[in-house]
C-alpha cells in the first residue's frame, strides 16, 4: 500500500510492468506509460465512451478505473486488433461504410463491437443501438457506424457457422 | 480532471477491507465498480487519503436463493444481474430496472453494493431496494447488523453507513410469480431518471392482485416506497378507478425538488402519468 504502485498487466496480449502513482487513471496508463495513444479521451467522466477498452474481453471504460486496479488483468486497445499490415474485419467494414469522419469515437465502438461479435451476438437495429449507447459519435450521426457494425457482427456470425 | 494523490489498497478479504477502513480513520473509500467513485475522484470532489479495492474479495458478488429470500452480494455487477436467472424469475423487479442503468459498459463494471452506498436519489437500484423492502447487511470490525432499505438511505448521497463499515448482501424477498414493470422519464436514454415508477405485484387466480407494490424515482431526496397506494391496491383488480387512486396517493407522498434535469413542477406533473402507466402494463400483464 502506497501512493505508488507496481502494475503487471497483459495489454494486446503483450507482458509489461510499470510503477505508477496509484491515482493514474487506466486510460492515461496506456496513453502515458505505455505510449499506446489508440485509446482516446474524452470527457474523462464515463459519459462518451472514446476511451473504451477490453477488460477481459469486456468493454469497459478506461477512464473509470485506476490503472492499479487493472494489475493481473488483460486489456484489449484498439492497437491490438489490426494483424501486420491488415485492418481488422471490424476495421474493414467501418472503412466500407464510412462509418468514421474525424475518427475520435471510432477506437471506442471498435471494441464495443468485437465484444459483441466475441460473444456471438448479431444484433442490429434499435437493438444494437441499444447496445452500443455508451459510445457518443459527434459528426457521423450514427447510421454508417450502426451499418458498419450490423454487417461485421453478419459476417462474423457467418464466420462461426462456416469454420 | 485528474484524481488527488491518494494510497491504494487491494483487499483480498472483507477483514482486511475492514481493517484498512479502520486504520485510515474514515478517510478512506470502498472502492466497488468506480462507476461513481472514480468520476467524484477525478472531478476532486472526494479526495481520500485511500481507496480500498474490494474487487478481488472472493465470493462477494455471488447470488444465491433461498430461506424464502434472494442474497446478492454487494459486488454482484449489473451485467452479472441481467444473465442470472434466479434474478429474472425471483426478483423480477430489478431484472426489470438494470437496463435502465447508464450503459453496457457501465453495466459490465458498476455494482449493486456500490449503487446502493452511493445511494443517488435517481437511483433505479435503491428503486428496487426500497419498493420490496430489502435488507441490507452491513460489517464492521464491531460485527453484523442489518437495516431495512428505508432505514438505510437517509438523504440524497447519505447511507446510514458508518464509514468504517462495508455493505455485505442485499436480501430481496423471493417474488417468484410475481410481475413487474419499471417506467422511467429520462432526458436521453440510459441517462438518470427525470422520474421513475416501479411496480411489482403477485397476481392472484381469480383475477386480483395478493399484494402490489409502487415505487417511486427522483420526486424525493430518496427514493420511496408508496406505502398507503400500495396498500389499497392490495385485493383489488387494478380497474381504471383503482389506478386513479393510487396515482393520487402517490403525488401526496412525493416532495420533488428542481434540478438540472427537471423542475419540482415538472416532475409534479409526471409523476401521475407514470404510474398509471406502470400499473396499466401491470395489469396488462396477466391478461
Ligand atoms: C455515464 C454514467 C451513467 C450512469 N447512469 C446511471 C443510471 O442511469 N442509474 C443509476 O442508478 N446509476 C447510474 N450510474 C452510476 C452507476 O450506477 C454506478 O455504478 C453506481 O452508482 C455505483 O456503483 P459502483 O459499483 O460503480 O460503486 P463505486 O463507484 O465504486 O462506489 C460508489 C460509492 O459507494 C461506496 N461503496 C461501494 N461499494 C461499497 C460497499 N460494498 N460497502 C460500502 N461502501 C461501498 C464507495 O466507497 C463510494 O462512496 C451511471 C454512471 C455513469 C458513469
Ligand atoms: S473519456 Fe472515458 S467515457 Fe469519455
Ligand atoms: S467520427 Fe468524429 S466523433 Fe465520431
């Protein structure tokens, strides 16, 4: 106990250990210690969903907890979903549908909607509006990001029934 | 909009979360799901010497049914209260009131201990705990204790919690059988209630209700149980007349104040509408 802590944690699936100041948020965590800039902020009081991360495979908002509270856990940032060189198909399909303007909510519905496919969910419509309310988009409106999303979550569904 | 310097502490057992508590004096904090903690932090309108992390105490988010009652931990998560099926066939009410909450992320971390100590007037999970008339059980180093809801909640923000006690369980009276409906008026969707109406009744064969239950969201410095239009609603077949009458108590027991989402005027006016709505689904309900 101290007013700094160690914290080990797997982010992308990648090992690191840092000392911080045990009031460091999540967010500036990745942001600051680890130099992993995807993960945006916001309104840094829960509200608008830009810094939305995977907590063990669970959307959660990074700026609502302590980067010590993450210690053992496994994050997912959006720099974890393209492989070398190739978008995500979650990527792929916010590019085919222009589902981003300037881009600052995008890393936050990107993994909001890999949870969904994660959990074999394919929803669309006001279902997945539903769904998808804790991430705010000021410039798009929202209908190509909810297109983007219900045709990767079709696709993912395709996927599993396929392979 | 950044946290004060503070010291934190992970407690592995409800002992030592206690004896932190103790040790810091009353100037530390539980730290649950942090969907309303942490924000106070960063905002700096709480600045503790310490949080102490309850995340990792062992078994305190489990849900368990029995005795005639349903248990929930302190630490159970909302998302963990959505998928339990003892909670939809049980404790219908609050399966009914959790998607009200905020959103899936918010969801996926916030707790029902934590909403209850934060004890928001809005609050759609002490809704609940006041509607059925839950008890709450509490720990401190001096041992056990329980209240009911009503005692607990004392005012806006304000819990009769001591604050080198821990909220343990939550024990909703088994409604197995029951219906229920939750209408809330809000100014966006999964934003906090403008007002909330919750009403929960076990239906009888011959057409009436055994017992109804209302609820009532953000027209007082706590949320109230409806106790007198409740009551008279007790035998009857909730006909447009019964509905009425409830509807009216229900305004005599609410002392709504103005605030950034609504005047006290305004929430005057609803409130009515909402319960007659509520108690219309209700009764829809069995047909
Ligand atoms: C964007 C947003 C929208 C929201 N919308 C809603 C909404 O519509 N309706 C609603 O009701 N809430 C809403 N909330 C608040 C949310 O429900 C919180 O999860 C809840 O109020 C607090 O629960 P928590 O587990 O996150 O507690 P924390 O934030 O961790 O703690 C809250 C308080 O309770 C104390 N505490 C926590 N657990 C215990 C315990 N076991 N014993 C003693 N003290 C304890 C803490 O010390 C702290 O003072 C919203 C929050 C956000 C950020
Ligand atoms: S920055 Fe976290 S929700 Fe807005
Ligand atoms: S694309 Fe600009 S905020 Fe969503």
């Amino acid at each position: 106990m101290s007013a700094r802590v160690t914290v080990a944690l797997r982010v992308n699936g990648r090992a690191y250990e840092r000392v911080v100041e045990s009031r460091r948020l999540l967010v500036d965590f990745l942001r600051h210690e680890l130099q992993l800039h995807g993960t945006h902020v916001g309104c840094e009081q829960g509200v608008c969903g830009a810094c939305t991360v995977l907590l063990d495979g669970e959307p959660v908002k990074s700026c609502l907890m302590l980067a010590p509270q993450a210690h053992g856990h496994s994050i997912t940032t959006v720099e974890g979903l393209a492989g070398r060189g190739e978008l995500h198909a979650v990527q792929q399909a916010f590019r085919d549908a222009h589902a981003l303007q300037c881009g600052y909510c995008t890393p936050g519905f990107l993994l909001a909607a890999v949870a969904l496919a994660d959990h074999g969910v394919a929803l669309e419509g006001a279902a997945l509006r539903e769904e998808l309310a804790g991430n705010l988009c000021r410039c798009t409106g929202y209908q190509n990001i909810v297109e983007a999303i219900e045709r990767y979550l079709r696709q993912a569904a395709g996927g599993r029934r396929d392979g | 909009m950044k946290p004060a310097p503070l010291e934190y502490l992970a407690a592995a057992t409800a002992e030592e979360a206690l004896a932190a508590l103790a040790r810091f004096d009353g100037n530390a904090r539980l730290l649950a799901g942090g969907q309303s903690l942490v924000p106070l932090l960063s905002m700096r309108l709480l600045r503790p010497t310490a949080v102490i992390d309850i995340n990792g105490i062992r078994g305190l988010d489990r849900i368990a049914a029995g005795d005639g009652v349903v248990r929930i931990g302190a630490l159970a998560r909302y998302s963990a209260l959505q998928a339990s099926a003892v909670i939809r066939e049980r404790v219908p009410l609050l399966a009914k009131a959790v998607p009200f909450v905020g959103d899936r992320q918010i969801r996926n971390r916030g707790t029902l201990g934590g909403a209850l100590c934060h004890a928001d007037p809005a609050g759609e999970m002490a809704l609940c705990a006041v509607t059925l008339v839950a008890r709450l059980r509490i720990v401190g180093r001096a041992g056990r204790r329980e209240l009911d809801a009503e005692a607990f909640f004392q005012g806006p923000y304000t819990t009769a919690l001591e604050p080198t006690e821990m909220l343990e369980a939550v024990e909703f009276p088994d409604g197995a059988g029951a219906e229920a409906v939750v209408v809330e008026h809000a100014r966006r969707h999964g934003d906090f209630a403008v007002v909330s109406v919750a009403a929960t009744g076990l239906p009888a064969p011959d057409g009436s209700w055994r017992w109804i239950r209302i609820g009532l969201g953000a027209v007082a410095d706590r949320a109230r149980y409806a106790r007198r239009a409740s009551e008279g609603l007790a035998g009857t077949r909730l006909q447009p007349a019964d509905v009425e009458a409830a509807a009216a108590r229900c305004l005599e027991d609410a002392e709504p104040a103005a605030d950034v989402r609504a005047s006290a005027e305004y929430r005057r006016h609803l409130l009515p509408i909402l319960v007659e709505r509520a108690l219309g689904e209700l009764a829809r309900r069995r047909r």
